[in-house]
C-alpha cells in the first residue's frame, strides 16, 4: 500500500475519485447526450446500485470534518459533482446562476436521503427536471 499510494490519506483520496467517476457514469450526469427529460435519470436508484460507494462518500465528508488534512478530497467531491451538473445544464442551454448549486444539493440530499430511508424519490425528480426544462426555455 505504501509503495503504490504512498500513505493512508492518498489511498482514501484515491478511493474518493474512484467513487466520484463512479458515480457520475453510473448517473448519467457525463452523458454528452442527455435531453432535459432524461436529466437526473438515474439518480434515485444510485444509492440502491452504489450504496456502498455513496455511505464511503458521506463517512469521508464528516471525517474530513475531524482531518483537515482530508478537506481537500472532500472539497473535490462536491466540486466534482457541481462541475458535472453544470457542464449538463450549460450543454442544455441553461445558464441560471445558482441553479446548479441547487440541483446538486438536491441530488446529493436525494441519495444520502435513499441511504438512510429507501422510497419514491420520482415527485421530486420530477420537479427538478420541471425547474430544469422551466430553465431552459426561459
């Protein structure tokens, strides 16, 4: 582990952009093909097919929390996803400010939220892909 990580920080970090380009692939979000429709297609079932991955995410934020030597790779997840989402909407033709920010919050509290209480996360899809398609035609 030493010689190809290192240290203990690099592997975590190393396992954090793992499950970062996991993620993203497994949600659709680095979909160059993407329709507004199609948007966050995916995500609700992300906690189900990568719980694991998704719970290793969450554990590493609140240690970062106590590590401040780790506040780099959590910083990088949410940079990652938020650059995600906003290289899609852009690719759809939306350009509202702070309207990434809010998707990724509300993607992130989606997953986290199937985590800890699998159900019908569908309505509010379904509202985000509405505010998304509001976006996009305004």
């Amino acid at each position: 582990m030493r010689h190809h990580f290192g240290s203990r920080d690099q592997l975590i970090a190393d396992a954090m952009d793992f499950g970062i380009e996991e993620s993203l692939r497994a949600s659709n979000m680095i979909n160059s093909e993407l329709t507004v429709e199609e948007f966050a297609a995916g995500i609700e079932s992300l906690a189900a097919r990568q719980g694991d991955i998704h719970a290793f995410q969450y554990e590493l934020l609140l240690e970062s929390r106590r590590r401040p030597e780790l506040r780099e790779t959590a910083e990088r997840y949410s940079r990652s996803y938020r650059e995600a989402i906003d290289a899609q909407l852009r690719r759809l033709g939306v350009d509202e400010p702070g309207l990434a920010e809010l998707v990724w919050f509300a993607l992130d509290g989606l997953v986290f939220n199937q985590l800890v209480h699998p159900g019908d996360v569908e309505p509010a899809l379904t509202r985000i892909r509405a505010l998304i398609e509001s976006a996009a035609k305004g």
